[in-house]
C-alpha cells in the first residue's frame, strides 16, 4: 500500500479487474494482515477481521501498553 495506512481493514485492487487485496491494520496494536486473492479475500471479509481481533488484541488485555 502507498500513502498513510489507516487502522481498520481495506480491500482494493491491484489494477482494473486484477487481483483483489485486502488489508487490516489494528490501530491499537499495529497487527497487520494481509490476503491476496478473490477467494482469499472473501472469505478473511465474512470472518470479520476486526471483530476476530479484538477479543485477541494485546493492546487490549490489561497490564498491557501499546506499541
């Protein structure tokens, strides 16, 4: 990705009718994921990227500071 990333997820194309690519940056933790692919995509979008995360985010659990 270019530019500044912002926390949350992101799904684009690498060109017009190429390969989908989705993103999720947690902006607590700075966690990153990445899948490439139609299926892939898909798929990591209907589990909810966010949602997974956030009962798992280090940041999150007490005692713990963010990066």
């Amino acid at each position: 990705m270019t530019g500044p990333w912002l926390p949350g997820l992101q799904v684009r194309r690498t060109e017009y009718g190429q390969t989908p690519v989705a993103d999720y940056l947690c902006g607590a933790c700075l966690h990153h994921e990445r899948v490439v692919g139609r299926r892939e995509v898909e798929d990591f979008v209907i589990a909810g990227p966010t949602t997974e995360h956030r009962d798992n985010c280090p940041a999150t659990q007490q005692g713990v500071q963010a990066a």
